[in-house]
DNA sequence: TTGTGACTTGTAGTCCGTT
DNA sequence: CAACGGACTACAAGTCACA
C-alpha cells in the first residue's frame, strides 16, 4: 500500500475517532476544508510540515499518521 | 524543533551512517542529487511520497526519519 | 563530493462556490 | 457534513552549470 492512501485512511479514521468533522480539524490544523477532503480521499501527498500540523491537531506524533495501522 | 529541520539531520546522520554519498542516495531514491542536498540542508519540506523513497533507499521506516532522535 | 543560484514545470494548497 | 468543480497562488520537484 502506498503511503499517500495509507495516510489518507489513518487520517479519516483518527479524525472521526475524535468526532471531528473535516471542518473542525481544518480549522485546529489552520489549513483549508477543502484540502483535507482531498487528504482524505489520497489525492495529494502532503508535505511533512501539513503532516506535523495534522497531527498535532489530531494529539498524535506524525509517525503514527503515516504507518500501517492493520 | 520544526519537523523540516528535524528530518533534515535525520536524513544527513543515517546516509553518512551508511556510507553512502549524496549522489549515491539519490540515485537509490530515484531522486534529483542536488535535491537531496537541498533536503539535507532544510530548504524544502519533502511530500510524505519523497520521505517514503528516502526510507527505503536507506532501509528504516518514513516514521523513522521524521523522529526526534536524541 | 557537496553547495548554490537560476530557472522551469508540476503539484500542493487556498478560496470561491454547488451538489 | 462531505464530495467535488474551477481558478488561482505558493512552493515542492527536477534540471543544469559552476564553484
């Protein structure tokens, strides 16, 4: 598995474990609505300074965003 | 410490850990030499595609070279 | 062997909206 | 609330010559 889809099912998942919507996460990571449905449906490879700021917005190392979570 | 910097060293450390030159790396990564340099010295923020190719052209995990390494 | 500048191209990322 | 479109800007991605 590639690790842009990878990505984009651990950030789906960890976003609505949070119960969070797309709008809120967007808005504590500071970057647009729109972007992280894209994020979420693996049509772009973030770069790592969106990753961090995804993840802290999420309370999660990086890392843990981006590895095969079985 | 921002992630960009933080994979930065990382990215420097384990390539010189493993004996390789910056030329050498890229052409395992199947990227550009000089955009390695780039990388090394936190010019650019890579996309998790570009992290991925790194790790496994120098056999650790992209969580790996994203990590604060003490 | 690596750093750097100048440059071009492609994709990341934003902002407006509608379904 | 989320998917999706177009139009745009910002920056990563890649190339080259040269120090």
């Amino acid at each position: 598995m590639e690790i842009r889809k990878t990505f984009a099912s651990n950030l789906r998942l960890m976003r609505q474990t949070k119960g969070l919507s797309q709008e809120e996460l967007a808005h504590r990571a500071e970057i647009d609505r729109t972007y992280v449905s894209s994020l979420e449906r693996g049509i772009y490879s973030p770069s790592i300074d969106v990753l961090e700021k995804l993840a802290s917005a999420l309370g999660v190392s990086p890392g843990e965003l981006i590895r095969p979570h079985e």
